[in-house]
C-alpha cells in the first residue's frame, strides 16, 4: 500500500495526473492505463515505482521464465552407506592415542 500511496504522489506532482487508489487496485485495465501514462515520464523514480506496481500487480507479461531450479545429488541408499561404513572401518588404523 505505501508503494501505490508513493507512486500516486509522485504521478500527481509530476505529470499532474490523479489516481483512484481503490480502483487502481481493483480493476486491471484502469491500472495499465495509468501505468503507461507513468512510463512516458521523464522521472526516473515515477518509472522504477510503475515497474514495481506492476510486477507486484503480475501487470507484467510472462517474459523469460526462470531457469529450472538445480537437482540435487540423490540421496545414498541403505545399501550404499553400509558399503561406506565398511569402507572407514579398513581405512582406521590407530586409535585417538596411536
């Protein structure tokens, strides 16, 4: 909310266009309008809180999709930790005291 409340001031004082809140949250075709109208500013601040509405708002198309996520090593299986068990017992030598 302080997000629309910043960016509906700084529409205001910058380009002199005012906003209906409840119904820049409500309906998606009044909140592109005002959206696009923020675009053509010449302010860098009123354009980077546009393009945060938006994105919070899902205003913004698809795009590129995320990377699919990274698959972790597989798990060992009982049968494998008993053959690494069986492997440190012929690795250990000496006790803590030698």
């Amino acid at each position: 909310m302080q997000l629309v409340a910043r960016f509906k001031l700084k529409l205001l004082r910058a380009l002199n266009v005012k906003v209906d809140t409840y119904r820049f949250i409500a309906e998606k075709d009044y909140a592109m309008k005002i959206l696009q109208i923020a675009d053509q500013s010449e302010e860098e601040d009123l354009i980077l809180l546009a393009l945060q509405l938006a994105e919070h708002q899902g205003l913004l198309g698809d795009g590129e999709k995320a990377p699919p996520a990274k698959k972790s090593a597989p798990k060992p299986s009982a049968r494998d930790d008993a053959d690494g068990d069986a492997e440190d017992k012929k690795r250990y030598m000496f006790g803590a005291r030698g």
